[in-house]
C-alpha cells in the first residue's frame, strides 16, 4: 500500500492550469490577427528546446520569464505580427502569469492543504509563479521553483530539492502532475506520485491520452479525486 505523504508537491502548467486556453483566449482578444490556439501550442512548443539550453550550459542560468520571451521574440516574425510595441510585448509575455486555474483546482488543493503540506514544484519563476497564485487564489503554503535549485526538472536536484526544503525523506513527498515522464523522473528519486488526468491540455481539438500506466502512481480524474483517495 502506497504510503501517506507528507508534502505534496504540484506541477503548475497544465496540472493546476489550463495554459493553452488561457494564452488562446488572450491571443484572441488582442485580434492579432493569428488563431489563439495555435499560437499557444506553438509558444509552448519551444519551452522544452529553450529549457535545454540552461540544462546543457549553452545558456547560464535563465528564468522561465526571460525563455519565455525569447521564444516568443521568435515567434512573432513567424506569424508575421509586427506591429507591436515594447509595452505589448511584455504585456503578452507576463500572460504566463495570468493562466486560468482548472475547475477543480482551487477546492481540490484547498482540500488537500487541510491535512498536507503544500507546494508548488514548477519550472516557473518565483514572481510568475507568486502572481497566478495571487490572481486564481490558489492556496500554496509554499512556493518552490526550478529558480530555487537552479536546476530546470527534471534535474534530481528539483525533487530532492523539496524533500530538502521540508527536512523530509523522498518517500515523504508526493509529486502530483499530469505529465508522466515528469513523475517518473520523481519516482527515480524516491518521490510518490499522483497522476492528474488533463485530457485537453493542448486544447479540445488535440485530446491528450490520459489512460492509467503501469507503475506505482495514483491515478486521478481531477484534484478534488485526489483530496478524496488521500481522505482529506
């Protein structure tokens, strides 16, 4: 039986927020003249290139912020959008800050805090992260980043990094995602996990396979699914 954590530990985008739809739907408002969709799933298409650049030293050590917008520096010849200014673009840029949470999140996590530590564990900057959670109110009783560790998941040092953090041992922690080849690297270091179910991460039109894998992990519909195996 798997044991009870202490410390749950969340991944942020596309776990506890929806950050395609959320990019789509300001996209859209801006009249830009680009589909929103797209343009989301293409700025998110260069988040794990851009990361790699950290991780093998080609860059020193950048924030998600800054990646963000080199990503989209390049991105806005690509769909021919010229016409914007400096401020709008670090508007457009900051709406990593501003992603919707899922419906469950803000009640399922709230749920869990009664009876858990929990922490955010995310590839996002600390000011990023700090601003969602002030403006979807989601309850974190600490706010943990790849900034913190200097290290980009899923680099050891990040799951370690919170068992650290706690004065915990890995099997303490429970990592809860809704990407697998993030819990796996958790598991790797000890970590429990929880898989959350998120089929349209990328949008309704591109359905994401959120069926059950082997491997000692919950599986989960929603957040508030998960307060409810864990009892709280």
């Amino acid at each position: 039986m798997m044991e009870r954590p202490r410390i749950l530990a969340f991944d942020i985008f596309g776990t506890v927020v929806d950050w395609h739809g959320s990019i789509a739907r300001e996209v859209d408002a801006m009249k830009l003249g680009v589909g929103g969709a797209e343009f989301a799933l293409a700025w998110r298409a260069g988040y794990q290139p851009a990361m790699q650049r950290v991780r093998s030293a080609e860059l020193g050590w950048t924030r998600i912020d800054e990646l963000h917008r080199m990503i989209l520096d390049d991105l806005l010849p690509r769909f021919e959008i010229t016409h914007l200014d400096e401020t709008q673009k670090r508007h457009l840029n900051r709406v990593w800050h501003r992603l919707d949470p899922w419906p469950d999140a803000v009640e399922g996590i709230t749920r869990l805090k009664s009876r858990h530590v929990v922490c955010t564990l995310s590839n996002g900057n600390i000011g990023l992260l700090t601003d969602m959670a002030k403006r979807a109110g989601l309850p974190w009783d600490c706010i943990l980043s790849a900034e913190v560790f200097r290290a980009y998941k899923p680099d050891p040092a990040t799951y370690l990094g919170v068992a650290g953090t706690f004065d915990a041992a890995p099997q303490e922690v429970m990592l809860v995602a809704a990407h697998h080849d993030d819990l796996a690297a958790a598991r790797g270091c000890g970590l429990l996990t929880a898989y959350i179910e998120r089929p349209h991460e990328f949008g309704a039109a591109r359905p994401k396979d959120v069926s059950p894998r082997a491997g000692n992990t919950l599986h989960c519909a929603s957040l508030v699914a998960l307060a409810e195996k864990l009892g709280c």
